[in-house]
C-alpha cells in the first residue's frame, strides 16, 4: 500500500484528503495549521483538515513553523512514498521534500505557470480571468516552481465567487490527482518545466486590498466583490458606516454622475455609479455590527435614508 503524508488545511484539502482516503491510500500523517481564534470569544478552531483526520484516526502535526521544528525531524523518519500538499499554507523544507521514497507533489488550483502562491483563485477572479483549473506539480524549494505534472481547466462562470471556486476546483483536484498519482507510483508519468517567461504570481490578499475603490470599473469592483466572497468580505464606507458586499452585478447606465452617487434605489435595488460611469448593483450586503443581508433588508433598515442622486461612497476614503 502507497504510504503518504498529507499537508493541508482549509475546506480545499478536506475534499482532497477524503479522496485519498476513499482511495485505501495509507496516510501515515496529517500536517495542519494550528488551531486559530475566530469570533468574539476567540474561540479555538481546528482547520478542516484536522476535524477530519481526526474522524478518522490519523496521526496529526500543527507546528506553528514547520522548518526547523521536532516535527519535521518525525515526518521524515516516515520515509513515505509520496508527500502530498494542497493549500497548506506554509514553506516546506527541501530536506522534507526529498525525504519522500517516489515523490513530493502538490495539488495547485491554478492553471500553471500562471499564478504562483498562495491566492491563485482570487486573482484570477479579481483579473477577470474567463476559466481557471487545477496543476499537480512536483515540489521544489521555490514556490510553486516545479514542473507541472497534469492540469485540468474549468471555466469561470458568470455567478461563481471564490467560494464556489474553491469548492468547484476542491474535486477536480481531487480527482486529477487520483488520476495522476498511478502515473507517477510506476514511472511513466511526464512533467513539464515551467516557462518562466510566463510566471504571474498571486500573493495573500492583504487588508488594504480589501477595501473597494469605487474609482474603478464597475466591472473591476464586481470582480473584486466576488474573489472575497465569502471569505474575507470587500468593504466599503457607504454614507460613513463602514459595509461588506458579498455580492454585485453590472448595470450598463453610462451615467455622468460622480462616481460613489447613488443611481437608483428602490424597494429591492440599490446602484451606486462605479468610476466608468457604469453602476454596481449590490445584492448582499453586511452593514458593520449586522449580519450578511439581501439588499432588500438593507434599503429597508441601514439603508433606508439613501436617496438618488446622493454620494454616498467618497471614493478619497480608506
């Protein structure tokens, strides 16, 4: 029986993980980020990834850094077949990688070399990208600078957020690495070097980039809403009260009002103008201190003094 460790954290390698497990692939260990606060109470909460290998028994690691620590010295006693990532979240030590018997392979939810790191389906909602997909590639000490093994697109729809992609591309990474690691266990798998001429990288969203610029397109604040959609939220001050928007859709107005004007507001829509002259009709929102709402909620409670014609976004504020 193929012996692996596993790496992962979020809900993307959950679905991943159960794959090899439904599979019969012997996990010797589990690596996961430590348990985090969430909430007011700051609770702690173990990754998806720990719940279910715990469900099911399996050893598990949470170093806080896995270079250097106790526990990378155990992992590579293991001596597995295969090490396995997906969405870990952290720099593997190359002495770790080459400690595997056949290989060191990550499940990465782009279409490489196109967006290296740790945000690759957010960006490719923020750029607008028409499709996405998943590469299995061999680790190397560089991020995500292996060569590529396999890869499977997906096309971005219309309605899809980075929630929907996440889990769209959590089972075609599933699948495809299924599908590769025969391949790879009798050798007659064949990977590409990475064209570095093409490398576009995608870093960690950073709390300024949460905030939403109304100077922009209406089409570049959609696509904005959407790659932090659920998680982490776009924010924007609407008439002074700092607000999350979960969700938008794109009204073709071409209007001369200031960018940040409120268009039209009605009993179920509100649209305010985007830097193009175009506006941004808001379906869910969350004002501060509230929970994620239809429009219609909104417009009926926050937001039931917004007027036409008002600027409501001062698109100088952070």
């Amino acid at each position: 029986m193929t012996s692996v460790i596993f790496l992962g954290t979020p809900d993307f390698s959950a679905t991943v993980l159960q794959g090899l497990l439904d599979a019969k692939y012997d996990i010797q260990a589990v690596v996961t980020q430590p348990d985090k606060p969430v909430g007011r109470k700051q609770k702690l909460q173990a990754s998806p990834v720990k719940e279910l290998a715990e469900q099911n028994g399996l050893k598990i690691y949470q170093p806080a850094k896995l270079p250097g620590s106790e526990e990378v010295s155990e992992l590579k006693a293991l001596n597995v077949d295969l090490i396995i990532t997906a969405a870990y979240g952290q720099f593997l030590p190359n002495s770790f990688l080459e400690s595997a018997k056949v290989a060191a392979i990550n499940v990465h939810g782009s279409l490489l070399p196109k967006y290296r790191g740790g945000a690759p389906i957010q960006w490719s909602l923020l750029n607008g990208d028409k499709e996405t997909g998943i590469t299995i590639m061999y680790m190397v000490k560089a991020m995500d600078a292996g060569n590529t093994i396999s890869s499977a697109k997906l096309p971005i729809e219309a309605d899809d957020d980075n929630g929907s992609l996440f889990e769209k591309l959590a089972v075609i990474g599933r699948d495809l690495l299924l599908k590769t690691i025969p391949d790879i266990l009798d050798g007659t798998s064949d990977s590409i070097e990475q064209d570095e001429n093409e490398v576009v990288f995608s870093p960690n969203i950073s709390k300024e980039q949460e905030h939403l610029d109304f100077s922009q397109s209406a089409e570049q604040i959609f696509n904005h809403i959407r790659a932090l959609s659920p998680e982490p939220g776009a924010w924007v001050n609407i008439d002074g009260q700092r607000t999350k928007i979960y969700k938008s859709a794109v009204e073709n107005i071409d209007t001369d009002l200031k960018a940040g004007t409120v268009f039209e507001i009605t009993k179920k829509k509100l649209v305010i103008v985007a830097g193009d002259g175009n506006g941004v009709s808001i379906k869910k929102i969350q004002p501060a201190g509230k929970k994620v709402m239809d429009v219609a909620n909104y417009i009926n409670g926050t937001g039931k003094n917004l007027e036409e014609g008002q600027v409501v976004v001062n698109i100088n504020e952070r």
